[in-house]
C-alpha cells in the first residue's frame, strides 16, 4: 500500500515538473500566493461572482448534453423536448439542472452586480472591470430571452411574440430590427432557428471573450477593498491569501451550490412557483393567446412597468417612453464610475447610494407586482 503511494505520488510530482517546464505553474502559483484578498463584515458577497461563474459552467456543460438530442425548427423542438423528459435516460434532470442553473445565475448575477455597486467596488482604478461585468449582465439576459423559446411551447411562443415586438416600437429601426429578431414579420420556425443560433454559439463565444477580460482584470487589480478602509491604519485592516486560503473556501461554496442545484432539481424538475418551466402544449400561432402571459422572473419588472403606463405619455407613445426611460436608466448605471466623482476620492455618494436604493427597490416593488396583478 506504501509503495502504491509513493509510485502514485511519483508520477504525480514528474508530471508536474513536465507541465511546469512547458507552462512555468511555479511563476502562476508564486503569483497567486502574492495576492490577498480583504476580510471585512461584507466579505461574504465576493464569492456570488465565482458562484455565477460555477453555474455559467454548469449551463454549458448540460446544454451540451442537451444538444445531443435538441432539434431546432417548428417541426421538431417541441418534440424533441419531449423526448428529452420522457425517452432520454435522465434526460429530465439535465434539463431540470440546466434550467435551474440559468435561473440561479441569474439571481447569483444580481446580487453580485447591487453588492459592487452599494460598496462603490466600480470606482477608479476598476472602471473596465464594472463595464466588463455590465457587459456579463447583458449577456446572462439575452440567454434567458433567447433559451425560452427553444422549447416551441405555448406560452414560450406568445411571451416571445410580446416580448420582440417590443423592438417594434422603436422609432425609426423598430421594424428592421423587430425583423431581424424574427427572421420575418410573425414569430415562426426562422425564429427558431436565430434564437438557437444566438443562444448555442453567437452568445457564448462573445461571453466567453468578455468573461476572460472581466477575470484578467480582476485578477490583475485584487479585490476592492471598503470605503472606509481609506483612513484605517494598516494594523486593522484583515487579509487572507487568494491562495490557497480564498480560492478553497471558493470551491467550497461552489460544492453547496451544486448541492442546492442537485436538489432542486430533483424535487422541483418543472421548477416551483414564479420559477417554472412545464413543458405545457405545443406551440399553435393561430390558436387564441393563454389568459396569462408573462415572461421570466428576471423581466417583470420591465414588463409590469411597461404593461402600467398610459397609451400615451405627453405627446409620446407609452411604451416608447418606458423604454426610453429604461435606456437612459441603464446607461447612468453602467457609467456610475464616471458620474460618481466622490467614489473615486473614496468618499461615499449619498445621491448614488439612494439611486441604487431605488433602482432595487423598483426592480422588486414591480417585480412583487406582475405576480401579484397577473
């Protein structure tokens, strides 16, 4: 058993110096070792960044799994999807795991992004880093609107009907765009095959060219350290090695995670409550519109506003003007590192902290609603 052991850790050593001589690990570990990451009452949020990378990796590796049997087309998804549940061994769970990652990514994405924001992590010199993460956000999105359709049924079909005419009411571009989106005027199998282009290869090659910059400039600049660390003597202030001390607690949240994943899936494979995918009936155009229409849990709060303003707003039409006010909204909240002079000389903004507060506060305020009025 010792020599078992010891011929076993041999080979483990020789093949590390085989990579070390080709990669220099040595330069990498000794890097990493250098670098420190800040303990403070909020530590805790650093790790929902890593967890929504853990869950971006789950994503990939069972859509992988999925795109095995998976056919695009008006014809084929819908039935396909079905195979998947019912024929495919275990088929039901990777479909179960893929949907409750996405939707757990998203929520891990959230957290992440309100908790940069709220402790002014953005500020100089990590300006890319919070646009880079913007960037993710947008992305992390577009997945979910662009994955929802792919199973073809009912209300997959008319939640995405509403939601791309949406694009339509864009002056000017709306119905080139609205087109685009489409592949044609009506949601059909041209839709299909764009939104399964967009979701299975446009989208991840482009998140996974950002991801890398957003983790080379994390890695590069450390994590942020508190506002109030600024007039703090050096003696108070705590740090625990990136490595090996944060990345194994990293891992370690990423095994819960994966656990809570497992577990949802396996008692909730449709989902539960607001969080619900069934597979329902197939999609039919010219059958009549489910009483209810609703898109996932992380548009509702865009939805329910819109669905609240008047047809029109002063002279503008009022949709328009949502979504107007939701473009000019989103672009000061991507450019809060410019705007937020008082973050940069590391002095807290009153004024930032109260737009966040309200962003968050209408984000779950309209959200509570859209499932409340429906």
């Amino acid at each position: 058993m010792a020599a078992s052991s010891s011929s076993s850790g041999g080979l483990s050593l020789q093949l590390y110096q085989w990579l070390d001589e080709r990669f220099k690990l040595d330069t990498v570990i000794e890097y990493m070792k250098g670098k420190v990451v800040p303990v403070h009452s909020h530590s805790l949020f650093y790790y929902f960044g890593g967890i929504s990378l853990f869950l971006f990796i789950v994503q990939v590796l069972t859509g992988i799994l999925l795109l095995m049997y998976y056919r695009p087309g008006a014809d084929s998804a819908f039935e396909s999807v079905r195979f998947i549940i019912s024929n495919v061994s275990f088929g039901w769970l990777i479909r179960s795991l893929h949907s409750w990652s996405a939707n757990l990514m998203v929520f891990a994405v959230f957290i992440h992004m309100f908790s940069v924001y709220f402790t002014s992590a953005y500020r100089k010199p990590r300006e890319l880093t919070w646009l880079s993460g913007m960037a993710l956000l947008g992305l992390t999105m577009a997945f979910g609107f662009s994955g929802y359709l792919l199973p073809w049924n009912e209300l997959a079909f008319f939640a995405t009907r509403v939601g791309t005419g949406v694009a339509g009411v864009m002056p000017g571009l709306g119905e080139q765009v609205l087109i685009i989106m489409r592949g044609g005027e009506e949601v059909t199998g041209a839709t299909i095959g764009r939104f399964f282009a967009l979701h299975v290869a446009i989208l991840p090659g482009i998140t996974v060219l950002v991801l890398s910059a957003h983790l080379l400039f994390l890695q590069r600049q450390g994590m942020s350290e508190p506002l109030d660390w600024a007039n703090k003597p050096e003696s108070d202030k705590r740090y625990q090695k990136f490595f090996p001390n944060f990345l194994l607690r990293d891992l370690l949240v990423w095994l819960i995670v994966l656990n809570i994943l497992a577990v949802l899936a396996v008692l909730f494979p449709d989902g539960i409550g607001a969080v619900h995918w069934p597979l329902g009936a197939k999609a039919d155009p010219f059958a009549p519109p489910p009483a209810v229409i609703r898109p996932e849990w992380y548009f509702m709060f865009t939805f329910q506003a819109l669905k609240m303003l008047p047809a029109h707003v002063w002279l503008i039409e009022g949709e328009l003007f949502g979504i107007g006010v939701f473009t000019i909204g989103g672009l000061i909240w991507a450019l809060v590192p410019y705007l937020n002079r008082k973050s940069a000389k590391g002095q807290p903004s009153k004024l930032f902290t109260a737009f966040g507060v309200f962003v968050l506060t209408f984000v779950i305020v309209m959200t509570a609603l859209g499932y409340i009025l429906e």
